[in-house]
C-alpha cells in the first residue's frame, strides 16, 4: 500500500459533514428567505410582534415600492370613482392614492448600467494586463503586482474626500461615467490578480504553435488563450459584478440624483407614518435577482474556474 493513499470517509463521518451543511444552508438562507417573505406581507405584518410566520400575502409592498402615494381628505376620498386597476385597489386600503410612480426603477437602472459596465471594463483591462503580466518579461513585474493589489488592501473612507474632491473638480460627480472608472480602478487589482493565475496555467506551447502556424501575437490570444482563460474569465466576471453591484459607501457619498444607484436608494424609502419595510424588503428581493440570474448562467464557468489548474497532467 502507498503511504499516500487515501482512507474513504465512514458513514459516521459522511453523515455528521451533511448534518452540518444542512445546518449552515438554513442558517446562510434564512435572512433572505426572511426579507422574500416580509416583501409579501402588508404594512401591520411586517412590524408586528412576535413577528408573523404564517401571514395573508399581500403585493401592497411591490405596489407600494413602485409608485408613491398621498393621503387625501376622507371627503375627497369618498367621492373617488372605484378604482380602475388591482393596484389602485390595495393603495386604497391604506387611505391613500397613488400620485406618480416612484424613482426605483430608475435607481435599478442605474446599478444595472454601473455594475455591468464596470465590470465589462474591469474584465476586457484586467485581461489585457495580465496577460502582459504572465506572458512578457515587464520590469518590476513583482513590485508592480504588488501595487495592483495594494489598492485593494485601502478601506474606501481612506480615500473617499480626494476622490469626491477630485470628481467635483472633474465634473464626474452624480455620473454613470464616472462611478463606471471607480468601479473599475477598484476592481482591476482583483480581475488582474486573478486572470494572471489562469493565463499562467495555460501552457505556452499553444500559443508558440499558433505563432508557427502563422498567426500573429493578437491572434494567437484572441483564438488561442481567451478561450482556454474563459472559465477564469467568468469567474472574475461574477466577482467583480457583486462588488460593483452591492457597493454602498461611494455610491452615497458620489451620487444623490441622476446616477444614484439603488443600495443608497433603497433605504431610503418611507411610507406613509414611517418606514416602508414591505417596499424595502421588496426592493431588496429584485436587486437581488439580476447578480443571481447572472450567477446561475455562469455557474459551470464558476465551477471550473474555481478548480482550474487544481490538477496538473
């Protein structure tokens, strides 16, 4: 027998390691699987104590999220013709009426257009620079990675008076253009670091047979590395994207209006005698979905991306 064979796991074992896992997937899931369910519960629900398991869903937090509302005379209100739509119907059981749709799906836009945009940046640069990083001979190669990773190592309130200073001489302040290249300086440092690692475990005798077979150094990236890097590609991708997405500090210091993302937004958001909190768990769930829709696409890149080069032929 080997010295370094390996034992299989007992029953015991294998059973207490589920055990486990099960334990830590209901403790991880069960905030979100709290916010979902406050996101259906009516205004009294939502703040009522002990807090409600069992409860009567209601949309009144979606409607609520998406629309804002003013609380009129009870004669004005008397003499209001039926309501028209099932929205109208559940404002109306509040007292109030809407007046106009509300900002959030602005504010969703906004992260949509920030987090993705930095991030396609983020990849197509820290691509490039890695690539130039694992394959040429760069001078201080070492000092420089260093530094790359440095700007991650700050806290962003190190920096957040130069930077807001800095945008307001610049005219980049409450600008899509300018949270896309804060976004993408912070998150260039992570796409480098780790796209290098992918880029070194490709090996160079693919592309020296490319460069033989007549192809040009460009060529032999786009045809011969990017598709072997697209696991570690889409694994960054999705690492930078929940950053940029989930961002909240610049976003309120930088943004107030035209560019405000929704994190700060969200908050934000009050109802008639106070906080919303059906509205907030509403808007939670849908900033939720697109990083997890984006997640579940990529899953298998994610799965590869994680392992690859964990086996060496």
């Amino acid at each position: 027998m080997s010295a370094y064979s390996v034992t299989e796991p007992s029953r015991a074992s294998k059973s207490i390691a589920a055990v486990l896992v099960v334990v830590y997937a209901i403790i991880t899931l069960l905030p979100l699987l709290w916010i979902i369910s406050t996101g259906f519960k009516s205004g009294p629900d939502s703040i009522s104590y002990p807090p409600k398991v069992l409860f009567e869903p209601s949309l009144e937090g979606y409607v609520n999220l998406f629309t804002t509302r003013t609380r009129i005379g009870a004669e004005q209100f008397a003499a209001l013709p039926p309501p028209e739509t099932w929205y109208d119907e559940i404002v109306r059981q509040s007292g109030t009426v809407i007046a106009g749709p509300s900002r959030f799906g602005e504010r969703f836009m906004n992260s949509v257009i920030i987090g993705f945009g930095s991030t396609a940046l983020s990849i197509f640069l820290g691509t490039l620079a890695a690539y130039a990083f694992s394959r040429f001979k760069v001078p201080l190669k070492d000092d420089l990675l260093f530094f790359i990773l440095s700007t991650r190592m700050m806290p962003p309130i190190a920096v957040a008076i130069p930077i807001y200073l800095m945008y307001r001489e610049l005219g980049l302040s409450d600008t899509h253009l300018g949270m896309i290249l804060l976004y993408t300086a912070v998150n260039i440092s992570l796409a480098v670091w780790l796209l290098k690692g992918f880029i070194d475990e490709i090996p160079r005798e693919y592309e020296e047979a490319a460069l033989i077979d007549g192809y040009t150094r460009f060529q032999a990236f786009r045809k011969v590395v990017l598709p072997q890097a697209a696991t570690g590609i889409a694994s960054t991708a999705i690492f930078c994207l929940i950053f940029a997405w989930n961002e909240y500090a610049f976003a309120v210091l930088l943004t107030s209006g035209k560019a405000q993302t929704a994190p700060p937004f969200i908050p934000t958001i009050i109802g008639v005698g106070g906080q919303d909190w059906p509205a907030v768990a509403a808007g939670a769930t849908l900033f939720l979905l697109p990083v997890m829709i984006f997640t579940i696409l990529l899953r298998k890149h994610l799965l590869r991306g994680i392992t690859f080069g964990a086996v060496r032929k």
